[in-house]
C-alpha cells in the first residue's frame, strides 16, 4: 500500500495531495558509550531496520542464528546510537510545511536537526511527526540519538529488566528466543511535505444496528488549521462504486455525525463468509475548494462481543457461591462462532526487518490451517499496519494484546504516563480494523509468576483507555482468565498424566495457549547447531542455545525423557526428529480436537504457538523460521477442518489383548448441516486393516457436534510398536481422521514362581 | 456540622463568608396524572423528605409498616409532584449571587423559577447548584417538578424495572423490602448567597510514602471566578494547632502541587489505632487580601489496599492452568487486617428522613459488634455526608458500591451518561473520607439472575472514573467476585447440608454475604401483624407481607420446615421466635468463626445482613428497625471479638451414646501476642457441667489463629433436648464462647426381632 501511494503521489500534482513523501534519505549509524551524539565512526544503516544489524553488516559478524553468535551481540545492549541523515531544504510555498515522519524508534530517543533537539520521546508505537519548517537550512544534518536498552535492574538479566518499560519483554530471552534486544528505527521513516492545513487522521466509527441493517456513522477528524476548509467523504463498495457521499465544512476535532448507511455488507471472517472492505475517501479542500489531501482507507462493518459461554450461567451452583466465568464465546455480526487459531509471536528477532511479504506468507499459511484467529501475544511487538490489513483483507480475527508479559509492572507514574500514550497511539491505530476482535491488556499477568491482580494500575487504565476509543470491541485484562487455561505444553506431565486424560478431564471455556513441542526438520538443525553436536543431542551445545534443554519446567522442549518413555533411545537424529514430530502431531490433534469436542460450553482453541522470531531445534510453533511447517502444521490444519471426523482417545500406548476404544464424533463448526453418511472405523496394523465399526452417520445441524458410539477392539498379537485408527467417511474422504497409536505386545512371561508370588501382592 | 455552619455564619460577618444559607425555606407539594406543574391541592412538604410521606401526613394515612398498608402507597408511583416555595429576593451587593442548593432530589426533576424552566437533571445523586440571581424578581416562587418513577416497563413489577436508572432497585421490591419507591427532595436542601468568586469543592489530595512518614499533597480547586484571588490553606491537628499552612495566588481549577507534610499521624480503623483526622482550613481571598470564604472539613491520611489472600498465588496448581484469584485481603497503612463486618442497607425505606442520629446510633452499635467494616450493598442509596464523616469519626471501613444489583444495567448511551454523572458527582464526594476503602460496581452483578459480564460498559465505566479520580483506593466490578462467595442463607440447605458443613468444606478468600433469619421479638411483630394473625404464622398474611413466607428460595425467611425438623412443632409464638433466634445466632457463629479460622486465605466475613428499612417479621439482619438488636447481634458480636476462644462444630444435633467432638482454636486479630493460658472445654447439660479437656493454650502470636486439640466426649444418657459446649479461659472470662447444641436420646428399642434384621442388613 504505502508503496503505491508514494508513486500515486509522483504521478500526481503536488497540488492535490498536501501530503508528498520525499526522495528516500540516507543513514547512516554510529555509537557509543556515552550519553551524546556520537562522533564514532559512520556505518550505513538500512531503515527501518536496527542498529545490532547495521553493525553485523558492516563488521561482518557472523549469523546470530547459528550456535551461541547471538551472545556476540550482547554488548550493542548498552551503547547510545546516533543515525544520521542530510537532506537539503526543499522547495516549499507558503502553504507547505515540512514534516520528518517515523511509525517507530525504539526505545528511547532525541531527535536533533542542525544539532539542535528538537524532540524528545520514551516509546517505539507512538509515531513521530515533527514539523521541522522553522528550523530548516539549505543543507540540513538530522540525527536521532537512541539510547541504549532500558533495564529496570541490572541482574537478573532477564524479562524483568523490561517490567518498567513498554518494549517487548520477549526479546529479553524467553524459552524459545534468545536474548537479542533490538534498537533503533524499526517502521517506516521519511520527510513529507505538508499543506499548513491538513488531517492527521480520519475515524469512520459506526455503531451497526441489532439486525446488522444500519451503520450509524461518525466521522472524527484529527488535523491542524482545518478553520476555513472543506471536505467531502465518498464510501465505495468493492467495485468502486460510490454507495455514501458527504460534504459540508470543517474544524479542529471535528465530529461528524449522524450518518446513516443502510443495509451495509458485513465484514465475517473467511470461513463464515466474506471479509468485505470498503473504501473510505476523505478529501480535503481549502477555502477556495481545491483539494489539498486526500485520505484512503479500507473499512469494514463488523460486530464482535464476548458472549457468555453456553452452560456457564448455570456455574457455580451451590451456596457459599462465586461468580460466573466471564464471557469466552466470540460473537461476530451475532453469530456464534468457534475460535480456532493460534498465538502469534514476532516472526523476526529485528521487527525492522518484517515486511508485508512476510506476513503475507504467514498469514495465507493460517488460512491453510483453517485458523480464523490470532493471538497476538503480549511478550512481542504491536504489529504494523500490514500485518491488520492484510488480516483485514483475508478475514482473519485479531485478539490483541499490549506490550505487557509476565512481569509486575508497577502502579508508579513515569511507567503509567508512556503506558498511556502508548496504549493510546496503538488503540486509535488499530480500531480501525474490522479484524480487531478483542483487546487484552497482556499475556499471563494474573499468574504467580508475573504477580499482577486486579486491582493493578495499568491493566485498569488499558481498560480505561480501550473504553473510551474502542468502547464496543470486548476488553480483557489477561490470559488465562477465571474459566480460560493455558496448558498443556508437553506429552506427559510430571505428574502422569497424558495430554489425552488432561485435556479431557479439563473444563474450560476457552484453551487460549497450549504447546506440543517437535523438533525442526533436519535441514533446518543444520543451520543452527555444529555437526559434531547433532547427534545425539546434548545439554550445554547449540541445542540447548536453540531450546532444546533448560528451556522451561523439565528437560524442554526437547523432552527426552518422554521421548525415551515411548519410544526407547533413538538410534539416529533421523529417527528422533520422526519420533518428536509425531508427538507433536497426537498431542496437537488430542488438544485441538477436544476443545471443539467440548463445544458449546468451550468456544476457543489457541495453540502455542504458531510461528518463531528465529530457527529453535525444538519449540512448539508450528512453523519453523522463516515459515516452514512441520508435520503438525498439516495435523492441526486436519483438526481444524470446519466439519471433520474426530475421536476421543484416553491414551497413546495400547496393549496386546487390551480392549481398544475410541469416542466416534462429528465435528461441526459450520453454519449449515452436513448430511447423513457412512463412518468406517478402522485400525491398521502393518498391512492388516480391520473394520471395527460402521457408524450411518446422522444429520449433523449446524454449528453442532455429534457424539457418536464407541469404538471397542480387543486388540490381537500384532508385531509392529504403532497402528493406526481410521475414520473414513464413503464418498467424502475430504471429512476422513486418522490417528496414529502405540502398540506393545505382551510382555514374555517372567519365571513361574516369581509370577505367582506377584499375584499374591 | 451543617449546622454549626449555620450558626457561624450567622455570628460571623457576611463580608467574610461567602457562603450564606439563607432561611429555611417552608415548601408544599402537589400531584397531578399529567407533566405539568400540578394546579393541584397544595400540601405542606417537609424537605428533605419524600412525596408519599407528605401526601400520607396530609391524608392521615394509616403506618405503612402495619399489615399490608405499604400497598395504600402504590398509586403515588405514577404521578408527576410539584414541590412549590416562595420567598423575596434578599439583598445582593454587586458581588454576591443566590444560589439554589439541593444535595439530593429524587430521580428525575425539572427547576421552575417564576414559571420559567432553569434546570433539568436525571439523577438524584448530582448536587443542583443553580445561580438565580439574574432571574429574580422581588417576589419569587420556585418550583421543582418531580417525574413519576422510572420504569423500564410496565411488567414485571419488579426490581427489573429500575435496570436502567442509577436509582436504587431496592425499593421496587426485595426479599426484606416491600414495593415503596421514594420521590422527592431527599437531601439538605436550600438557598445561599455566595460571593462572585467562590469555592465550590477543595480536595486534598494525597500520596502517602512507602514508609508512611511522608504524605505528599496536591490541593485541587474547583470553583468560579478566581482569577484575581489569593488563598491560604492550613493543614490542624486534632489539637487545633496549625501542622502546615501554604498561601498563594489562585486560578480557576487549580491543583497546588508539591506540599509535603512529614510523619503524619495515620487513620486507623479503631479496632488497630485511632481514627485520626485532622482540620483543613481553606481560605478564599479577594484581590485586596480580604477573606470571602472559609471552607472547613476533615481529612485523614491512610493508604488502603487489596492485595493477594495467603496462599492464593499457590493456586491453581494443575495445567491446564487458569488465573489466580483476584485480591481480597485488605492492607490498611500496610497492615493485613481481617475485615469483620456487615452489609449495610438503607435505614429507612425514605431516605429523605435519614439523620445523622440515626446513623450514628447504628455506627455505634456496629462498634459493639466488634466490626471494622460496612459493605454499603448497591441495592441501596450512596449514604449522605454525615454517615462517611461519622465513619471518618469512628473509625469504620466502607465497602462503597455504586447503586446496580441483581440487574442487567444496559450498555445504552443515555444510561451510561447519567451513570457517568452520577458515579463522577459520587466518586467526588467520598473519596475525601479515610473511611472509603473500597469501591465496587455493585452487587451481584456476574450472576445469573443478573446477567453483566466484565464486559459489561456499565462496569467499566465505573472502573475509569474510579480510576480518574480515586485510583489509589481499590476497584471492584462487583461482588462476588472469583474466589469470594456469597452465602450461606439458611441453616440448613436443600441439598441436606448444614451450615457447618457448608462452610467447614468452602474454601474463599472473603464471605462477602452471609445470611441467617431469625424472628423479631414479640413486641416488634405486635406494631406489624394483626393479633388474630400472629401465630401460627401462615402465608398471605402479614407475615409474608412482612417476608416471612415467599421471600427467597423455599420457605423463607420463617423457614418452618427447618425449625420442625430440629425442634418440633411450637405451641407458642413465643416458642417459635426463641428456636429461630437460637438457630440465627448458632449459624452466624458457626460462620463468621469458620470465616475467621480460614485466615489467613481468607480476609473478611461480612453477614446479610446489619439493619432493615422496617420491621421485617423475620430477616437475616441483625437489627430490627429502627435499631434493636436481636440475641444474634450479641452473638455475633462475640464471634467477632479481636481475640476469642472459638470452636469447629461439624453438625447441630447430637445424638445419645454417640463421640461428640469439637475442634478448639484461639483467634487473633490483634496485633499483638496474646499470653499463655488454661482454656477448659465443659460440656454443659441442665444442671450438669463435665469438663472434658483442659488445653493450656500456648501464646497466640499477633494476627495468628491457633488450632488446638480436639475434644471429644461420649455422650451420656441426659433428660435434655439441648446442651451447651462451654470454652472458659481462666481468669479471662472476656475470652470465653459457647455454643448450644441440641441433644437426641436413644430412641426406646424396638421389637427384638426388628433390631436383629436392622443389623443383618
């Protein structure tokens, strides 16, 4: 988009469009050690971008991804950076103003033209629009010193260190990223020639009507000297046709109101139909009713509420008695709809270097998963605009957090006052968006190890902030909440229990995290880890840098022991790289597929996570980086179906002569029926397939699930260690499951006497 | 106080205090069916009072506390009033103005003066401060026209009908209320002359250090025409002795920054310290130094809490994982206390009759109850300025809500305005007393008779403006909330369960309601019920216009049933009240004692309820209107003392021959050691005493229970059908408890053969 605009604005006449992005500028940084702007030597540097990559770039250091080279880095921590552009002073009318516009610095920083500050600013989501005019000369030296990585201690070196400060926690080093903390100018940065009157920013806020028949609109305006102009405002339906035009005269902060547009096309997300957009046109015109800017956007007309979960009104029951769960059941333009999806991390290190592209492809591969919601996880970054617009174009639901990740940040003032203009810059950006579904004020933060409560300032000042400028997209302040769990995260738990008995003896109205590690594909552990430490993996090597080891709670995310459990030591790093992939695969189905099974009462599966900010050996993403699925991506895009097949299984390993049994279900998220049908039940063993069932499938009504018989088997002498259990559906194969189990024969019987003696305990 | 400002300013001179009550004015009032300001009969008013009130005095209607009289009442529901005074216009030099003052009018109300409109408001809540000055004629009559009660619709007549008005929902009808729902002008009402320049709020706003040695205050002042004026500000102590005195230049709204005030003497709830306040003198000064008004209040430094109950962030343990619960523990000056209380509701069905005297002797009475602290529930009024300043004075915490229960208040613009209104005008006025310790959106909120969710706009509303302008003292959206609980009511549920084993088996981090019927004393039932009505009790008659029948769940409040089972049928009235009395102070003991023994996860126990609005036949309120103490008060009042023997019962009767047993525990509020003792456990049975243990009780440590032995005794044969448990503390007896209990012979054996079968089976 922004590309096509500035070409727009060459073809066009500098007239027309107040608003003309100037030629690209020139960077270049330097640093050190002090508070000043530095006079150290000058590398280039690309923007948006940051400084640790510059200074790789230009002193060759080798990449972060392999073995422990990220720790190379560790000293850029500490330093001041000062970037540095020239540009000569461009032709301006008396009218025109010359703005340096940034959508993103981080941290910390001063700008400085001419060698005098100018601007001075905590915070990377606030954008920068600095009108320089009366500051310029013929030749112009504009620097922006960055300081260096705010720390609220100096040990722990860890997340903590980011609890006064809204900056991403995760890049502090989290179980599954390394601790590279980046600086610098990460989002679009450039000069802009202004009209002295012109908009800054364009609201077209609705309320819809209860049929969803009426949008009253509002349009609030953000601009300076807007006294004496004019404007007219075209809605263009997807063809480009105008359906809704308005003109009338203006001022500062203008509102206006009372627009009524009927029997507009919503905006749904994709697997509930279109992702409608239309076009907003704002033009602007002087007193004399030339156009002196022009503003275009999409916009799309949605409802989105948290409703309460179906059942959960009738919890607690007994007196003493607390509350009910607060709500969890998304609602879109009134319908109820399942959300499936998954938690979104930083798919880089460097946010300077994301570009639309890179999401594109991470989002087009969600859609492939059947995934209609992300989870933007409060560890990471509030994403760019193309990130929202390309979610907005594909229909796919946003649950946003804010910058705030198991840490106690603290009721004091400084901290509240950035949070504010923060949470406010970030707010007003995204409302924008049909696809923001849900604010939430961070990840985690109601847990011991983050020890934030209610009653903590910041989380009621993002309510407080999110209510007064997105007042009718839901609000909450964390996840998990009261009724909503985080977890599983591995196969088997300390205590026992496997992901099947956990999940299924679970309650919840909504699973909002919960992992499965896997190890990456061989090529991939072949970037990142020396050849001499591939096999067999090891404590202290570039695994555990890559987390396989020391991650989280146990031996993750490699989970050897697991490993070893149900599989024996593996003889090749082939062969464990096949027994962890499928134990990602089982246990992300068995997650996924009981929290549809648990529909209505449950209306969210989210896992963790989706993508990575760099390769891990081992992590729970489905994605391995840049965007390379691993065999449970297509496992999960399986479960996820709208309609499926699925079975409810109690546990991975089956024994010779033990009955076998299987929960048979249909599962539908649709919202129309799927018709009556033939089910075949089968396990496959080697080459031998037996039929256990057939089930004449029913009518499934919409957006229903249907608990069909029990599968039950009396399981033969077989001589392989798995099989398969088969759901295949004649004549729609596109609806067949499959599962892959354990098997173990029967032990040889041990001596006689010992065996007696054993019967006798 | 008002009036000793009266008189002052009566002594004083005219020149030196802007403010001037004028004389009392004398008001009638007038109905008519139609909007109109009634031509109706005209008859006398007492204000602040209430429309029915003055229409029942006028036409010598009969006590609506008697029988079903309060029904004679229902037609005044749905007239317009006309409240109607006349005065002269007083003498006004050139920089005095007239002002008409109202603190409360009840609900929604138009201002006349001389026939012409000045005013409107919705809310009753929102002091009127309306300038007549330029519209005044030498004679002048004003008029105020009430609208009919609000009713969201005509049916169900019942609380529902108030879910979209910030009036309370009580008096539409309740299990302890009958249907009267007040009008008028229910607050001090008046006229006053003020000077052009005047103050009309100073808040002493302040931050109290981390070591409470240092409060750093702000002064915020709102008022008109201050631009040329001076002030001085002087900060006394109980003493009357100046502490810290600022003068200066003043400007409209301005906030004095920055004045610190070392080692303040803290408030204290009196059951940890004294209640200390200390006097704020506001000066008001013209441009040539000359005081125009004084504006006097008291103020007290504390810094109040929630913070997280002991042992809550343990929980919960298992993933799947949800959030811990949210805090209840309140922290008063950073010391954890045990809140001990009671739910406050409206002493009088009219609030417009409320006095001071009438607060103080039930603030009084709550200090002999050995409680810290008021829940005002939301059903009910925001109390006037005379309960927080005796609270101040007393030292009694209050648990303010904001008036919404047990509805669904919509997330409609027009009601969010008036809330915003009124919650602001409310928040205003009681964050300056030390007593506010908490804020709460109202009761019962995230229930399913009442259907809000955290979502709910309503509730986050009330969430920013605390925020806005309370934001050290807590919020929360309502009660109960996760982890918290409300109930038990009855003694014994319909699940079977009594409440000891209801409450030994809960597990919450505060019992924010609790309830326990019990009779009213003969003499109160014979000024309700008519004598041919009073006993047996039976439906649809004064008794369950009272509450006694179909008031809440089963056969409440009398619950005959329950007192059958334990007792047998009464052959007397007098019978009947002392078994429920009985069975109301052994509940309340059984749960404000397991509450307390629960510490120190748990942190409060606050009973359904303290007072009542009228004589109920049966209530669970430990008072009867006006203010008479039932025996469960005095009971209650010993469970709650700071230090006091207590023990764990598991059950109500007991049976002959059967091990009877009771935990024995020490409980310590104080903050302080208690020192060794011998505490001897008796049972005591008609004339007999046993004592079955002797526990020489170690020291109690501060703010600490003791668990201690388990006595345990087998019941012998005894002639009595109830015996008492009997805790005695040598040579302090102000430490002793005891519990009646009912007792159960051996039922006479039964046919031989009989008995054999029975124990075959």
């Amino acid at each position: 988009m922004k590309r096509i605009v500035f070409i727009l604005s060459v073809f066009l006449s500098c007239h027309v469009f107040a608003a003309v992005r100037m030629p690209e500028l020139k960077w270049s940084v330097s640093y050190s050690a002090d508070k000043q702007l530095s006079q150290g030597k000058e590398i280039p540097a690309i923007v948006p971008g940051a400084v640790q990559l510059d200074i790789a770039r230009a002193e060759n250091y080798p990449p972060y991804v392999f073995n422990d080279n990220y720790k190379q880095y560790g000293w850029m921590e500490d330093m001041y950076y000062t970037y540095k552009t020239q540009f000569k002073k461009p032709v301006l009318s008396s009218s025109e103003r010359l703005y340096f516009v940034s959508k993103g610095i981080d941290y910390q920083f001063e700008i400085y033209l001419n060698g005098e500050k100018l601007f001075y600013q905590e915070g990377m989501f606030t954008y920068v629009n600095l009108d320089l005019t009366d500051k310029l000369q013929p030749d112009n030296s504009l620097q922006i010193l960055i300081y260096p990585v705010p720390k609220k201690q100096k040990t722990p070196v860890d997340r903590s260190q980011a609890a006064h400060v809204v900056k991403p926690a995760v890049s502090y080093g989290w179980d599954w990223h390394p601790r590279l903390v980046p600086l610098g100018i990460w989002d679009d940065t450039y000069l802009e020639k202004r009209n002295v009157s012109h908009i800054d920013d364009v609201f077209v806020k609705y309320v819809l009507s209860d049929k969803f028949d009426k949008a009253n609109i509002e349009l609030a305006i953000e601009g300076r000297n807007l006294d004496d102009c004019s404007f007219s405002w075209t809605l263009k339906n997807k063809e480009g046709k105008n359906v809704l035009r308005r003109q009338g005269k203006l001022s500062e902060h203008s509102l206006l109101e009372g627009i009524e547009f009927r029997n507009p096309e919503l905006w749904w997300s994709y697997d509930h139909g279109t992702p409608y957009l239309y076009t907003s046109v704002f033009e602007l015109k002087d007193k004399k009713g030339k156009s002196i800017q022009k503003i275009t956007e999409k916009i799309g007309f949605r409802r989105v509420r948290l409703v309460m979960n179906e059942g959960a009104w009738d919890e607690p029951e007994d007196f003493p008695k607390g509350r009910s769960v607060p709500p969890a059941q998304l609602e879109l333009n009134g319908r109820k709809i399942f959300a499936k999806g998954t938690n979104w991390v930083n798919p880089e290190i460097f946010p300077g270097i994301i570009t639309r592209e890179r999401y594109n492809e991470l989002i087009d591969l969600a859609v492939e998963a059947n995934f209609n919601m992300f989870r933007i996880w409060g560890g990471g970054i509030v994403n760019k605009e193309s990130f929202f617009e390309l979610c907005d174009e594909k229909g796919i639901l946003v649950w946003e957090e804010f910058p705030l990740s198991c840490n106690l940040y603290p009721d004091e003032p400084h901290y509240l006052s950035i949070l504010k203009q923060e949470a406010t810059s970030i707010v007003k950006r995204l409302r924008k968006h049909p696809c923001l579904a849900m604010w939430c004020g961070g990840n985690e933060l109601f847990n011991n190890w983050s020890l934030m409560t209610d009653q903590s300032l910041p989380l009621r000042l993002l309510n407080s902030i999110c209510l007064e400028y997105d007042p009718l997209v839901p609000y909450n302040p964390t996840s998990p909440l009261y009724g909503m769990a985080h977890g599983c995260y591995i196969f088997k738990y300390f205590d026992g229990r496997e992901v099947f008995e956990a999940m299924n003896n679970a309650h919840n109205t909504a699973y909002t995290e919960f992992g499965m590690p896997g190890i990456s594909p061989m090529e991939v552990l072949k970037q990142i880890i020396p050849e001499n430490q591939l096999f067999p993996p090891k404590p202290n090597t570039a695994w555990q840098e890559h987390h396989a080891f020391g991650a989280w709670a146990g031996d993750t995310w490699l989970c050897p022991d697991i490993l070893n459990e149900y599989f024996g030591q593996a003889t090749s790093l082939e062969e464990l790289i096949a027994q962890s992939q499928l134990m990602q695969s089982e246990g992300y189905k068995a997650i996924y597929e009981e929290a549809r099974r648990q529909k209505p009462y449950c209306s969210m599966a989210l896992n963790w996570c989706y993508n990575e900010p760099w390769p891990a050996a081992v992590n729970n993403s489905l994605l391995v980086y840049p965007a390379i699925a691993k065999p449970a991506f297509y496992a999960v895009s399986n479960s996820c179906r709208p309609f499926c097949t699925s079975a409810r299984l109690s546990k991975f390993v089956w024994n010779e002569g033990e009955e076998f049994f299987a929960e048979i279900w249909l599962l539908n998220d649709k919202y129309e029926k799927i018709c009556p049908g033939k089910l075949r039940i089968k396990l496959q063993a080697g080459n031998e397939t037996i039929e256990i069932l057939t089930w004449d499938t029913p009518t499934t009504e919409k957006n229903t699930n249907l608990a069909g018989p029990t599968a039950r088997f009396k399981l033969p002498k077989w001589t392989v260690d798995r099989f398969k259990l088969i759901l295949e559906v004649d004549e729609n194969p596109e609806y067949n499951s499959e599962y892959t189990l354990l098997y173990r024969p029967k032990p040889e019987p041990k001596e006689k006497g010992t065996a007696i003696l054993n019967m006798n305990n």
